[in-house]
C-alpha cells in the first residue's frame, strides 16, 4: 500500500530507481556468494530451499481466517506498468502470496490489478483490498466517494466483492462506516477497515479504533518506525482488530539506511537472507500483524519479499536483538 503522499518519494519512485538498484546488487551478492561456493551435486539453490520452508499465515481476529504474512501494496500504476503488475501478481500467487491492497486514489492501479486478475483467473483466488473516502477528497481524489466510489472499484476491479474495504486516512470515517457495514451486511464486501500512514493521525486511529467495530485497520510500521506498537497495536490485539501494515521499507529509506550497514550474520536463525526479509520479519513477528504489505513493480524484488514469509519468525528476545542493531545505527 502506499498511503497519502506526504511524502517526497512514492513507492513506485523509489523501487524503480534508487532502491531498485540497491535490490539488485543485494541479490546479485547472494547469488555471486552461491556461484563461489557451489552446493553438492544434486543441491537445491538457496531460494529453492528457502521455498521449502512452512509458509507463515495469521488469522483474521473477526473469523479465524488465515492470511499469509506477506502481501503485496500498490501505488499510482499507469498503463504501461500492466505487464509488470501482471507478472507480480501471477508469481505472488505461485508463492503462496494472496494479499494485494490499493485504493480508489491510486489512478489506474484498481482498473490494471482488476485487469490482471481476470487474465489469470484469480478474480477469487486473491485478498483484495481497497480504500475509499466519503467525497473522493485527498492526494488523489477525483471527487468520486462514497457508494460511487464502491461501485467503480467493484467495476475496475472485475469482482462482485471486495475482501476489505477501507476508509483511506481516515478521511470520512463517521460518514463512511455506517454505510459500510450496511455495505458488509448486503454481501459487497466481507471485511471493514480504517488506514493511515501517519504517525500524526494514531491518536485519531485509536479513537475511531474504540467507537466502531471494525475488522481491519492498516498503520504504517517499521523497524524505524516503531510509533505504532505503542498505542494502535496494543489496542487492536485488545479489541481483536486484524492489521496491515504498510511502508515496512519507509519509502525505501529504511532499505537505503540499511544497506548501510551489514546484515547480521544472526539473521540466519531466522531464515533471513536479505535485509529486505529482516525489516518484514521484524514487522510481521508483531503478535498485532497479520501482513505486511510491502510495495514493488519487479519480481525479483517480489520473491525478496515473499522470501520474509516463510520460515522462522523472531521470538520476543530475536525482536529486542533486531532493534538494538537498528538503533545502533
């Protein structure tokens, strides 16, 4: 997901250039370490092995249903990006990945995920999720909110439900959710949420989060970003809320501060490989978490990320040891 863009870089952006690069010279040393020492004959290479691993799944508080941990977030998509999403989507889904969350303001991004779906027969094989705010208002908005906008996500996205449907930044919730859970009731969709990126807004998430009954919400956490586990986490786990978690990469500057620095050899306790998988381990090792939802346009950088949900989670002493490296700097 990539949320209100009060930020300098989207998503997008930042995998297409800079962290792109930074992707793909962190998984050509892994696989220039695997060509240097090559298993014995008959040898599965690292991924394969890394695929044979237990995928790891959350359940949803409100059901019990499960998720795997990792998905996948959109931003902004133009049309010449349909082939890529397609590819993404496609390989996510070989790995077990079923998550994918965008929004009503994210341009053509419902219509080419929608598009997508279709041509790969996974219109009920996916976790679709999508955002909406109650006049179509914020970075984005086109004026169209509401029930109208819940009508054209459905269209765009070629489904007859939707899985979660969110109030984007929390722009329109005491207008918004009444209808949505009328919405819920008639069958249109099966899950009800909230969303923020920002940190100024949590203390707001947390009131809404106390006066609706809501299945889902979605914050921004990261190893840098810890704000959340100290008002919104706590408060869903008490009121069996399920979370997405969105920008575990900060926008790709957490990946670029830590591409400054080693991976710890300990990150192997945890089949951990890449510091893409470390930052998304951490985030989903979160009892409150039940995805992540990082951002990319490319499959390599696709099946980094997959890599992070599958395997061994940090345990409570794991967590601690992962902050203090962090925070070291």
């Amino acid at each position: 997901m990539h949320e209100a863009r009060s930020f300098p870089l989207s998503r997008r952006d930042v995998v297409g250039g800079g962290l792109a690069t930074g992707l793909g010279l962190m998984l050509g040393a892994v696989a220039r370490t695997a060509t240097a020492q090559p298993a014995a004959a008959g040898a599965e290479p690292p991924q394969a092995a890394a695929l044979q691993q237990p995928l790891i799944t959350k359940a949803i508080p409100a059901t019990g249903e499960k998720l795997p941990a990792i998905g996948l977030g959109t931003d902004q998509f133009r049309s010449g990006e349909s082939a890529a999403i397609e590819d993404e989507i496609r390989r996510m889904h070989e790995l077990g990945g079923r998550v994918i969350d965008t929004a009503a303001a994210y341009g053509d991004s419902e219509a080419i995920i929608g598009e997508a779906l279709a041509r790969l027969g996974l219109g009920q094989g996916m976790f679709i999720a999508t955002k909406l705010t109650a006049q179509g208002r914020g970075f984005g908005g086109d004026g169209v909110g509401g029930e109208a906008s819940l009508e054209r996500s459905l269209s765009r996205l070629k489904v007859s439900r939707i899985d979660l449907l969110q109030v984007h930044n929390l722009d329109g919730v005491d207008e918004l959710l009444p209808l949505m859970q009328r919405w819920k009731q008639a069958g249109q969709i099966r899950y009800i949420g909230i969303t923020t990126s920002r940190v100024q807004q949590h203390a707001a998430m947390v009131e809404y989060m106390r006066r609706y009954p809501l299945d889902f919400v979605q914050v921004d956490y990261s190893l840098a970003n810890r704000d959340a586990a100290s008002n919104v986490l706590p408060l869903a786990m008490e009121r069996r809320v399920a979370v997405l978690a969105n920008i575990p990469f900060g926008f790709g500057a957490v990946l670029r501060r830590a591409q400054s620095r080693p991976l710890p050899n300990w990150a192997s306790e945890i089949n951990v490989s890449s510091w893409a998988q470390f930052l998304l381990k951490y985030v989903i090792s979160h009892p409150a978490v039940t995805c992540a939802i990082p951002g990319s346009t490319r499959v390599s950088h696709l099946e980094d990320n997959q890599l992070a949900g599958r395997g061994r989670l940090p345990d409570a002493a794991m967590r601690r040891r992962m902050e203090q490296y962090w925070d070291a700097g």
